[in-house]
C-alpha cells in the first residue's frame, strides 16, 4: 500500500518535471483553457508512459517546489471528462493528500494516470487543440506530435522504484492515527476504525443527535495508510455508517430561504474494503432539488444582480445589503437548481467580490461551486 504523501515527497525529489510526472500551483476545470490544458497533458504523460504510471501534482510551486496547496477537490466524474474528450482514454485517479503544515482546508492534489498502452488522442476540438491531435511529453513540456508516432517504455523502472520508496508501514500508520486525533483534531469529537486488518480510517468533527441519528459538522475524513482525504467541509454536515467491510459517508447540503433552511442529501460515498488488501470507492449523487415559487425566486434573482453591479462600481453597501452578499452564494444556486441558467454565471462573475468582502462570503462561494460541479453530472 502506498503511502501517498511520501510519493509526492519522492516525485518532487526526483530532479525536475520529466516525461513520468507534472506538477502545478493549480488547474481550473472550471473553463474550456483549464480543461483544454488538463487534458493535453493527461494525453501527453500517458503516451509517455504506456507500460506504467504517471501522474501531476498540484499545489506545488514549480520553481522553488513549494507546497502550497489547493482546496479539497471532490470531483468524483473527473473521469467522465477523460472520456468524453479522449480515444483510448487512460483511467484517472484524483486525490487530495493532507500534508501537516498545510491550513485545515488544503491538500495537494495528485492525479495518478494508468494508461491502457494504446496511443491517446484528442477525441474532438476544445479550446485551441484540434480534434485527433496527439501529445507527448519533450522533457518538462507536452507538445504535439505526428500521428506516426511510436510509444516506447522508458520509465517503468524508476517509476517502481518511486513507488517502492512510498510503500506504507506500520510506524507512518500508527503515526497518522495519533496525529490525526490527537493533534490535528483535538477540539473535536475524533474516531477510528480498522477494515480488514489493514486499512485504518480516521473521522473528526462536531457532532449532533437529530431523532436519533448522529451527524457531523467540520467534518474531516481521512485514509491513514495512504494518507489520502476521503471528505473535508467546513460548512456541509454528514451522516457516517460502518461495517465490517464498508464505510459510507452520505453528505447533506443547507438550503432554504426567508429562515426556512433544511438539510437535502447530496452524495454517498462507499468505501468497500476487499481480503485481498484492495479497496474500492463508489459515488452516488442522490440530490434531488428543493423548488420554490418563482416570483420570490424572481425577486432574489434580481436583488443579486443588482448587489453585483454596485459591488463592480464601487458602490458602498447599506449593513442588510451586506447581510444578502453573505447568502449570495446559496441564493444564486437555489436559483440556478429552479431553471434560472444565467444563475451560475452570476455566481462566477461574483467570485472576486466575495473573495475580497470576507471569509465566510468566499467559504460559501466555494460550497456553492462544488454543488454546481456535481449536480451539473447528474
């Protein structure tokens, strides 16, 4: 089992970027360049590396190799983007890794690509990348290539000692158990449990009973042994079940209007756990959209449009149009969710605004944002 931080401590160790690994301060698969980019270089590393892995790390400073770090990134149908815009796709693996001096809500990214050994290319046009073209990685660089091209097998040796470098043991385990709970998450209510004799999952956050089931709120959820976050959120609350061979997770987002909030089930996440020391990890969407009236829906609509425009002049804000900047996040996605499509551009436009406004303006953007991605899946 490999112990996930040490491979991106071992990755970023070996020289620079090579023709079996990338890394980046960030990606924004948000716009057709971020994801246009994305997949030019997932392209050009599995070509580069048909007979083993290859992978990017995000949230690294790439001249100084800095670790940064990104937000927790939960984009279970990543893959999907793979296939729709790539022939003989390779299979994508995205997870968020805790490194100890990082802030509480950031992880570095890192993207595993198992190819299938057939040459990939771009299946159709996107961005500035035409249809058909083929990458391949010149050094640090993914550039395009002839459709003639041979792939050829060149790291498989070092990439398997990389790996065998990052194998986990007992003492790292061990280790991340105490970390976790007694340094990371001492103010909270922490738990473990071992699956299998083997995996070791790690839950923390503040808990609740509401008609007898408990949930959790600050909620961080962690893999021990690959020291990979399975969940983190500031703001949602979960609900968390066991057995001996399973852990699930289903996540509940707080929507409402006018004081009348309720929590709606968002996703579960499965982790099933296999004698043979494998695991798999399974995502549903169960969300189902709370409607409301359109007149009122029509009026929020407005009023968001309206608290924008003044934010882009300048325009000092009264103290309740501050108080309707902090639900302007949530209020743009019910609206989006009830057939109002510009909604999301709205809310887009809005980011740097509510960056700038404050803390818990911008953490509800954020949530916001990672609704809209997984909905738009479903």
């Amino acid at each position: 089992m490999i112990n996930k931080r040490l491979l991106i401590k071992n990755l970023l160790a070996h020289n620079d970027e090579s023709s079996f690994y990338d890394k980046k301060r960030k990606i924004d698969l948000g716009s057709k360049e971020g994801k246009a980019k994305f997949l030019k270089h997932i392209c050009a590393l599995s070509n580069s590396n048909p007979a083993n892995n290859s992978f990017i790390v995000i949230g690294v400073e790439d001249e100084t190799n800095e670790i940064t770090g990104v937000d927790f990134f939960d984009d279970s149908k990543i893959q999907n983007l793979i296939n729709a815009y790539l022939t003989n796709a390779p299979l994508i693996i995205y997870e968020n890794v805790a490194f100890p001096n990082l802030p509480a809500d950031k992880v570095v990214g890192l993207v595993t690509i198992r190819p299938h050994g057939k040459i990939t290319s771009l299946r159709k046009n996107i961005w500035k990348y035409w249809g058909g073209s083929i990458f391949m990685r010149d050094g640090s660089i993914s550039m395009p290539k002839d459709f003639d091209i041979e792939i050829k097998d060149v790291n498989s040796e070092i990439v398997q000692a990389i790996e065998t470098k990052a194998k986990n043991n007992i003492e790292m385990t061990l280790d991340g158990v105490i970390d976790f709970i007694n340094e990371r998450h001492k103010d909270l209510d922490s738990h473990y449990k071992v699956f299998k004799e083997l995996f070791v999952v790690c839950w923390a956050g503040n808990t609740k009973k509401v008609k007898g089931e408990l949930y959790y709120s600050r909620v961080d959820i962690e893999l021990i042994n690959e020291q990979v976050r399975l969940f983190y959120s500031a703001l949602d609350e979960v609900s968390i079940s066991f057995t001996e061979d399973e852990f699930k997770i289903t996540e509940y987002v707080h929507l409402g209007l006018n004081n009348q909030f309720r929590y709606y089930p968002l996703e579960e996440v499965r982790i099933s756990f296999e004698e043979n020391g494998s695991h798999q990890i399974d995502t549903e969407l169960v969300f189902e959209a709370p409607r409301f009236n359109k007149k009122t829906l029509h009026h929020i609509y407005n009023t968001n449009n309206s608290l924008v425009e003044k934010l882009k002049k300048n325009i000092e804000l009264t103290p309740s149009e501050k108080k309707d900047l902090r639900s302007l996040p949530a209020t743009y996605l019910i609206c989006f969710l009830n057939d109002f499509p510009d909604a999301k551009t709205k809310l887009y436009e809005a980011k740097p605004f509510l960056k700038n406004f404050d803390e818990d303006s911008y953490h509800s953007y954020k949530e916001s944002v990672r609704i809209l991605r997984k909905v738009k899946y479903n």
